[in-house]
C-alpha cells in the first residue's frame, strides 16, 4: 500500500451511478443527467466513481465511457462479474479514461453458491483467479468484490481473498450485501482478514454496507477503524432495499469526530447539500425531513429550550455549521413547543417588531392556533393581521 494508506487516508468510493441508480421506484435518470452528476462527484473531490455496469445496458456503458472522457483526477469506474464478457466491455468502456479501474465480483456465501450461482468452492476460486487475471490484462486498477461476504464463512473468504491478491487485485472490497452485520462483527471480521491472509498487505481493504437494520455508516465506520481504507457509500444513501452508506453522513462523522476517527479524505464538505438536492431532483428521491446532514431538519430548531440555547450559542444545539455541509443557516421554526423568545425572533425576521404586550397577546392566540395544526410564514402573517398587527417590511 502507498504512503496514504499508512497516514490513514481514506478513499472515497462513490456508487450513485451504479448502486444508486438500481433504487426501487427510481425516475429513470438519462445520459446527460448521469454525466452532470459524475461532473459533480469529481468536482467535490471523490477519489473513485462507480458510473455504472458497462454489460448491463448501453446506458451504463455511455456514462462510463463519456465520463472517462472528461480527464478527472478521479478514478472512473467499471462494475463486472467475473465473466469474460462483462470485464471485456468494462475495459472498452473505460479505455479513454485518464484513471480507471474494473470492479469484478462474485458471490461467496453458502447460500448465495447454492441457490444463485449454482457452484462450488473450488468454481468459485477458478472464477475469481481468471477473472482478475482477464482484468489485469486491460488495466492496471482491478477491484475484487465477495459479494455477500458478512454470510460467508471465515476461512473461506481468507481464501478467495488470498487468490484474488495473488493473482493481482488491487483492492478488495468486503460487502455487507443485505446489510446484515453489526460494527463490532463486521470490525472483527476484517481485522481477521488482515492477520490471517498472508498477502493482505498487499491491497487496499475496502467497506460496502447496505443499511437493512439502519447499521450502513456504523458499520462503515467500524471496517476503517479495523483496517479499511476505502468506503464504497452513495449519495443521500439511495441504492438497492433500504440502500447504501450515506457519503455525507461517514464524511461528517470523520470531519466531525476527528479525535476518535482520526482519517481524512479529499472530500469538500460544502458540496453537500448542492449535490443531494440534485440527486433529489434527478431521481425522485427525497430525503425525509430529519435526514442527517442534508434533511430540511437537519438543522431546524422549534423547541423553546433549544431556540433559547441557539439565540445563546449555536454551539449548544449543533456540532457542526450548516455553512460546513454547503447548507445556508440553521433555521428557527414554530410551533407547539416554541417559546416566546423565538416566536418573537420569528416574528421580526417576518417584519414585526412586538412589543412587550403584543407578544402576549401574539403568543396566547398563536399557542391556540398552533395546537390545531403546523404553522407556517404565511399562517402568521395571517394571525397577525387578525390582531391588528402591523408588518413594516
């Protein structure tokens, strides 16, 4: 491994293009829209892009190859099962690029041999060392994926990752494919790998966790601290199911959390928020409201002990500026947990000076108002008019 690896470098391995853009119910998103959002991957810094699986339709094989057109610092790259045919397309696809890698996989589990891919270890062995070697043949960055890799047993997955280095992958990746695993378990298991596989040091160890029991960013977090260094996540963490490790979410944790989780990466965090409302507005999939990081919530405040605490110092409700993450302010709402204090600081970013007997009388009739459902700008506006209040703006 190179000097970054040793100085606790973590990579960043984006996945929208591919495991995001295979999210149930999704809008079909087009060429050009793909493109802007690799474009935009690049721009903030993401060290590999997954923009797609050239086999899979020519959709996915125009986006690889466009984006390894465009000349980025970023690794463009390739998804392939260990099939001539697919490793064969992934290498045309990513022959203009500037930095590319194929990403093969295949599944190791018990049942994931049995029930999918009707095989047997040894199959599965020969499949992944002629795979890699096709691979190698067409470019020098190859990814290995054990596709369900938390369901399969130990010693085996030792093996299949032992051949998979020695027949020259550059980085392997450990799946939690049905998001099944815990931290300490997922933490355990790959710091056996680095032990025991007499080669590990000679790859780069890399997580991909689905969030199935809403474990995705822990257990992320938990594969560096024992040893990974690289995170496959996605944006607003869409992809398959329940979908992927939140790219924003393990960043900020990283940023954040420094003393405890002491890796950094090249990403800028003030593109947050740009690039998940694009996400949101080309695919069709809105985050919710509490979502961390990107969610309309995320940095709201309507309880009055915590809008007093926020008029006091912003540090004693929030970790983090919403400046970080490319979000504009952090937002004071109103309703039925709201004090006076911050329905009178809403009220003068609305255009009311209240004085001391108006923001009894405002806040009496707003508590009533308020318990009978939410209340926005334009209700106020209205409740106000209602007790003869004037707006000076």
């Amino acid at each position: 491994m190179d000097s970054k690896e040793n100085e606790g470098f973590i990579h960043i391995f984006d996945t929208t293009l591919r495991d995001g853009l295979q999210s149930p119910n999704i809008t079909p998103v087009p060429l050009k829209d793909r493109v802007l959002i690799g474009e935009s991957l690049a721009k903030m810094g993401v060290n590999i892009i997954e923009a797609g699986f050239a086999i899979g339709s020519k959709l996915d094989f125009d986006t690889i190859h466009t984006l390894s057109q465009k000349g980025f610092d970023s690794t463009i790259c390739s998804l392939a099962r260990t099939l001539d045919e697919d490793i064969i397309a992934a290498g045309k696809a990513l022959k203009p690029a500037r930095s590319g890698r194929i990403h093969t996989f295949i599944s190791t589990s018990p049942i994931h041999r049995e029930k999918k891919l009707n095989m047997d270890k040894q199959q599965v062995l020969e499949s992944t060392t002629h795979a890699i070697k096709l691979a190698r043949n067409l470019i020098d960055d190859v990814q290995f994926s054990l596709e369900d890799f938390t369901r399969t047993e130990p010693e085996f997955s030792w093996k299949v990752i032992e051949m998979a280095i020695k027949a020259g992958a550059t980085t392997i990746n450990l799946p939690d494919t049905v998001g099944y695993t815990t931290p300490d378990e997922y933490a355990a298991l790959i710091a056996d790998i680095i032990n025991k596989v007499p080669n590990a040091d000679k790859a780069v160890f890399s997580t991909h966790c689905h969030n199935d029991l809403g474990l995705a960013v822990a257990n992320s977090l938990m594969g560096v601290q024992a040893g990974a260094r690289q995170i496959e996540c996605s944006i607003n963490g869409i992809g398959e199911r329940a979908g992927n490790a939140a790219m924003e979410e393990i960043v900020m944790a990283l940023t954040i959390r420094h003393d405890v989780l002491p890796y950094k990466t090249t990403i800028d965090t003030k593109n947050f928020m740009k690039i998940s409302e694009l996400v949101q507005e080309l695919t069709g999939m809105d985050v919710q409201k509490n979502k961390a990081i990107v969610g309309k919530n995320a940095f709201a405040h309507e309880s009055g002990i915590h809008q007093h605490g926020m008029s006091q110092d912003s540090r004693t409700y929030e970790i983090m500026s919403p400046k970080m993450v490319g979000q504009s302010a952090s937002e004071l709402t109103v309703g039925i947990t709201s004090g006076r204090a911050g329905l009178k600081k809403k009220m003068g970013a609305l255009g009311y000076q209240l004085s001391k007997g108006d923001l009894t009388t405002f806040y009496l009739a707003f508590m009533e108002r308020a318990a009978q459902g939410r209340m926005n700008d334009k209700k106020l506006h209205a409740l106000a008019s209602e007790l003869g209040l004037k707006c000076l703006t």
